[in-house]
C-alpha cells in the first residue's frame, strides 16, 4: 500500500520522520518525544501510528486548547505523564504602561534567536499578560537571550502550567455543505464570501494554510488544516464527515472568534 498517496506531496518528509519515530520505538522499545506539532502534523501523526499498534501516542501542549502541541510516542508498557512532554511556560514581564506587546512581535523574537519553530509551543495574551510555551531543552537559552521584545526591555519568568492564563482564542465550530474542498470554495462557504473574492484573496497572497501561503485556488483542503485569510480571521477543518447524497462534502469547521 502506498501510505503517501492519502498525503500531499509536501508532507513526504514529515510522513518519513514519523515512520522513523515509530520504527524507532518498536526496536528500542523506549519513548520518543518530538517537538511542538501544528494541528495538520498532529493529525498526520495520528493517522500513522493509529490508536490500536502496540505503539501509542499522546499530545500535550502546556494547558488544554492550545494548537501546538509535543507527541509523545511511546510502547504500550509506558504511562506517560505530563512531566515527560518537557513543556516549559514563560511569562514576559514588560512595562505594560507604556507598552503593549503583539503575538507577532513575541514570535519574531522567539525566531530570531536562531531556533526552529518546532522548539516553541501557543503565545497566550489575555489582559495584557503574555506568555508563551517552549521545549524544556531550551529553556535556559531563552531566559539567557530574550532581553527585549519590540521597543520594550523585558524579563522572562517561569511558571507552572496552572499559571497559564486562559487564551482569548475560543473557537466556535458549526457543520457546513461544500461543493468541493477546493480552498476557494472552503473560503466561500467559511466566510459567507462570493467565489470571485474568495479567487481574488488567493490570488493576491492574503491566505496561508498551515502558515504556508496559498496561491492555488484548486488546492484541496483536508482535516486537520488551519486556514488564515487576513482581514477575516482563522479556520480551521475540524473533521470531514463524508458526502451528501447530492456527493457535497459535510465538513465540520471551527472558526476563531
């Protein structure tokens, strides 16, 4: 059986490095965790190792209903718990006065102290208070580096993941009847917009699925995908339920308020 061919082509070496992972528990028969997946790895993951193997899975990202979130891919003698995923939360202090601190910002620092974005998990802000998730490995590195975020100096503390401030990002989900899973249909029926400006966001560069930019209207949509169009907010495919008996696709969409 060609296991790539329920894949896109792009995912190849992801799909490998699983199957790798997979292999590698199987022989040493001991845990293998791996860094903070985005929701589409997440289902890639879970569609390969399968939920009834003598290998298992678990996914933890710091607190409930984040994104990004470690697997843990183990033998079944093993029962993990939440220390074994090496989750650490930081909270950035900043003189919140003076100052505000965006999403975009807290990433373009994390990125620029020259790691992969695998290392770090969901940036939460709520009132002012921001925090973020990284890969235990590293945590030392950041306190050490992250010294400013923007214009603001700032000081890096961590906390225990009860500490974790609840994320603004609540996500609404409702059912919906597509033509196709083209992205250009997918946006028309996500964001209640005529085919031609769905085409003309795609064309003109303003939407990212999994925070890769889309410029192919054709390109089909499948569970596990977030899709961003700037000006209207995220989606995200929650689950594709199979056809109508008129062959229209019933998918389940969570859309962030």
């Amino acid at each position: 059986m060609n296991i790539y061919q329920h894949f896109r082509p792009e995912e190849r070496d992801f799909i490998d490095q699983v199957l790798q992972w997979k292999s590698n528990v199987e022989q040493q028969y001991a845990p293998k965790l791996t860094d903070f997946l985005d929701p589409r790895e997440q289902h890639i993951l879970k569609m390969l190792i399968g939920e009834h193997g003598d290998v298992k899975y678990q996914l933890f990202g710091g607190v409930t209903g984040v994104e990004r979130k470690r697997a843990l891919i183990y033998p079944d003698y093993f029962i993990p718990n939440e220390a074994d995923f090496q989750v650490s939360l930081f909270e950035i202090r900043y003189p919140k006065k003076f100052v505000t601190i965006e999403h975009r910002q807290v990433l373009g620092t994390l990125m620029s102290l020259g790691l992969i974005r695998g290392k770090f998990g969901d940036i939460l802000i709520s009132e002012g208070r921001v925090q973020f998730f990284a890969a235990l490995e590293i945590s030392q590195y950041i306190k050490n580096n992250v010294e400013s975020i923007g214009r603001a100096g700032v000081s890096l503390v961590e906390l225990s993941m009860e500490n974790a401030v609840a994320s603004l990002d609540l996500w609404v989900e409702n059912e919906l009847t597509l033509s196709s899973l083209r992205l250009d249909t997918a946006i028309s029926g996500i964001y209640h917009l005529s085919r031609q400006k769905s085409l003309a966001l795609i064309q003109h560069g303003r939407v990212k699925v999994n925070w890769t930019l889309i410029e192919n209207p054709s390109f089909l949509c499948e569970e596990g995908d977030l899709i961003s169009v700037r000006g209207y907010g995220r989606a995200k495919i929650a689950g594709i339920d199979g056809k109508t008996k008129k062959e229209k696709w019933r998918i389940t969409v969570g859309k962030q308020k």
